[in-house]
C-alpha cells in the first residue's frame, strides 16, 4: 500500500566523531551496504510521496548514495541539532501530511516497524509518534516517561532523570513519526536553551505535549532495530545482526549452513535448496549459487554465478565468474574476472585463471595460469601450463580447440592457436599455432654425456682437498710466527 501522503525524511548529516574516522559516519559498512542505504532500503517499501536525507558531512558522497536509490537530499549546513534539520528540509517536504524521521545510523530498522509506526500514529490521531524499545539496561539512553497507558509526558535525558525514573527500561530510539502542521509550530518555540546552542526534536516533543497535543509510544518488536552506530563496537555488533539475518533466510529456504556464525553473507546473495556452505565461506557482492551446490572450508565467492551441482572446494576464490552445472573448482584455486567453467569443466589446485572460456568437460587440474584463453571441449591441460598473454603492452588470446592434450609444463605464446585433437609435448615453448590432430614440439634435443658426472664428482673433491690444503698450511704459518 503506498503512503503518498507521508514523507521520510533520514538524518544523515552527522560526522560521526565517536567512530575516529576520516569517513562520514553514515556512509561505514555494515551488512554489506552503507548504513545510509540500509535505513533507505528499509523505507522504499513503503511507497512513501518522497525518500529526503539530509546531508551535512561529506556531503557529496553521502549524496551520491541516497541519490542511486531514488532519494532527495538537503544540505543542512551548519549542523545545528535535529530539529534544525528538520527546519531546513521544511521546503522539500511540501504538502506532506506526515513525516517519518529515522537517523541514517540505524541500519537494523525493519519495513513493517517503520509501517506499524505510520499506522499506530495514523489510528491514533497522534501530533507525534515515537518508536521505542525496551532494553534490559538502557544506560546512556533519553527514557520514555507515559502520563498514561498510551500517552507520552516527556522524554527524559539520562543526566536529568529523577530517582524514581532510573528504574525505567523503555528509551527513545530517535525515530519518530511526526503530524507536519502540529510539529511546525512546535519546532518554532523550541529554543536552543543547551550547552550546544542546538534545536533538538525531543524540546519539539515536550513543546506538543506541554500543549495536550496527543503524543504516542509504539515499543519496537524487536529492541535490536533501533541500533545506532556511534562506535567501532556498535558497528561489528549491527553487522553480526545483519549477517544472522541473512544466514537465517537462506537456511529457511532449504540451504545448509555449517557452523554459521563463521559463515558471511551479503544482502544480495542467494541459494538454491540443498547447497551446503561450510565454515569460514565468505559469499559477496551479487553471488548466485544454483541448488546442491557445495562449497567448501574457506572459499570466497564475489559477484560469482553458479549452475546446480557445483562443487567448490577449499580456499578458492571466485571473482566475476560464471560455473555452469556440475563443475568443480580447488582446492586453491583462483578464477579472476570473466572466467567461464562450462557445463562438467574442472579447475583444480594452485590454478589460476582470467578471462578464461574453459569448454565443458575440459580439465585444467594442477598448478597452471590460463589467461585470455578460450579451451575446447573435453580438453586436458597438463600441470605447470602458461599462457603468455602480455607482452607488456598489449593482451594476446590463446585458442585451444576440443579433445586437445597440452603436455606439462607447457608454454603457449600468445597470439596462438591449437587445433582440434592435437597434441603438444610436454615442456614446449609453443610460439606457432599446432593444426589440428598435430604434434607440436618445441624444445632443445636432448644430448647425454658419459661418465660426465662421475667426472664431475672426482674434480669437486680434488678442489675441496686443494682447499683443506691450503687451510691448514696457512694455519702453521700463523702459529710459526707467534
């Protein structure tokens, strides 16, 4: 259901000092996206008449994230408290009839909190609606203190509280839901009466309920959505949060995830039913895994899509790559950007690839760099192969055809082609295409000397007594002149 007559407005100005960052705070990781673009994804459900951050530090660069998600921005400049925000985006928000206010460091905020807000305000004819929660010890935080079951008296710092409000244990979340025509007239009686010189939303708050003004408390579900990020510490504690999400959606639907707590899912990813992910996998980016896949201790998927029946195994690491049905990958192995395992190809241990088309069936097993390559089908390619791709200015592409056997060691100097059904012999130095169903040999005729080496051995220990020789000669010289 759209909301065309509420705005929401995200307070996204802040430096985040507490954080000891060069970088704005609300544009730090956690979950796999900026904590800006977690509470913006969490509100375009919504459908609200428009999506409005204010923006202060770093101003362009949290900018540039609101805006690829559709969302206006204002600059608040100086940062004068969240009421003065509120202030400055008063022209942007238009018509609007109501407002929902989230700060941009609070990630964790569910759709359906933010929609039972709206609708707990809405139902209640509320001038302002706060989202609270309840903590078991809510130290540091403002506390919430009702005149009534349903009706809020104030919002009380913690530095102001009075004996008897220590015991409270529901606090503000700084998200609130907001009437527009009742909190304007309020903001413009709030002084900045405070050791910052500051305009806050809660002297707005008090202000509509010191006039009868109906001020409403919604507890959130789930006390861990109103998470801010002011240090390091709170950070990995909302990223641990998102991650278990994640971890907890993919197991719902049907994959299997060992010792999850180890495991690490961005939002994007996604699984078929019946893959198993071991401990300490790291799955990124947009990584697509097909159904009874297997991905082993280790690996590291990035922008990876893979077929049904893929095995991935231990410590390898996947970037930009696509895995058709039934291949197998590793033990540490490498795929780079815009590698393609077709349909039963292998990549085995200590290889890596780039840019690489690998035909189905064909095996590049041990120890090998494929690189600007394109290999047929059924193609086997011998331990300790090289494509020699760069020639330190320009990228060259190998072309190997179907059922081709590239003995060990093999160099293949790129521009060159290796014709279907051929052969080259182990060790060569391959600069020339081989035709197909060829044998290409390029390496120096072997030549053995008789007796070379026992010869050898009878001169090195003829030096190595000359040597012990000599030694011992200039050690009486040096004891004859003492």
């Amino acid at each position: 259901m759209a909301n065309t007559d509420a705005v929401i407005v995200i307070l996204a100005a802040g430096k985040g000092t507490r954080l000891k960052s060069a970088l704005a705070k609300v544009l730090h990781p956690a979950g796999g996206r900026a904590l800006v673009e977690q509470v913006i994804r969490a509100c375009r459900p919504l459908k609200p008449k428009k999506i409005v951050a204010i923006v202060g530090h770093q101003a362009e660069q949290v900018a540039a994230v609101a805006e690829k998600l559709d969302t206006d921005t204002v600059l608040q400049q100086p940062q004068n408290g969240t009421g003065h925000a509120m202030l400055v985006a008063k022209r942007a928000l238009g018509n609007a009839r109501f407002a929902v206010v989230l700060p941009g460091d609070a990630p964790l905020i569910r759709t359906k909190t933010i929609e039972a807000l709206l609708a707990t305000h809405r139902a209640g004819d509320a001038a302002a609606t706060i989202l609270t929660a309840v903590l078991a010890d809510p130290s540091g935080y403002g506390r919430i203190v009702r005149k009534s079951e349903k009706l809020v008296g104030a919002i009380v710092e913690e530095s102001q509280l009075a004996p008897e409000q220590r015991e409270i244990n529901e606090i503000n979340s700084s998200i609130y839901c907001f009437t527009l025509a009742k909190l304007w007239p309020a903001l413009a009686q709030v002084k900045p009466n405070n050791k910052h010189r500051e305009i806050y939303l809660t002297d707005a708050i008090a202000v509509l309920a010191q006039k009868g003004e109906t001020v409403l408390a919604q507890i959130a579900p789930d006390a861990r959505e109103v998470l801010g990020c002011n240090t390091r510490a709170d950070l990995a504690e909302v990223d641990r949060i998102f991650r278990e999400r994640k971890r907890d959606e993919l197991m719902a639907a049907g994959v299997t995830i060992q010792l999850p707590e180890t495991v690490l899912i961005d939002p994007e990813v996604s699984a078929g039913e019946d893959t198993t992910i071991e401990p300490a996998v790291q799955l990124l980016g947009k990584t697509k895994l097909g159904a009874r896949c297997m991905v082993q201790t280790g690996s590291v998927l990035v922008d990876a899509t893979v077929g049904d029946g893929v095995t991935i195994k231990a410590h390898s690491l996947v970037e930009d790559s696509r895995l058709e049905d039934g291949t197998i990958v590793g033990p540490f192995a490498r795929l780079r950007t815009g590698t393609h395992l077709k349909q039963g190809a292998r990549v085995g241990n200590f290889v890596e690839t780039k840019k690489a088309l690998i035909g189905e069936g064909a095996k590049v097993p041990h120890l090998s760099y494929i690189g600007d390559a394109k290999l047929g089908a059924k193609t086997n390619i011998g331990a300790g192969t090289i494509t020699c791709n760069y020639d330190g200015v320009n990228k060259h592409e190998t072309t190997i055809g179907k059922g081709v056997f590239i003995g060990s060691d093999t160099v293949l100097v790129a521009p060159v082609k290796v014709g279907d059904g051929a052969y080259v012999a182990a060790g060569s130095a391959i600069t020339e295409n081989v035709p197909a169903d060829a044998l290409g040999i390029a390496r120096g005729r072997q030549t053995n000397k008789a007796g070379w080496a026992a010869k050898k051995r009878r001169e090195l220990a003829k030096d190595k007594e000359r040597g012990a020789k000599s030694a011992r000669n200039a050690e009486h010289r040096r004891k004859g002149k003492r």
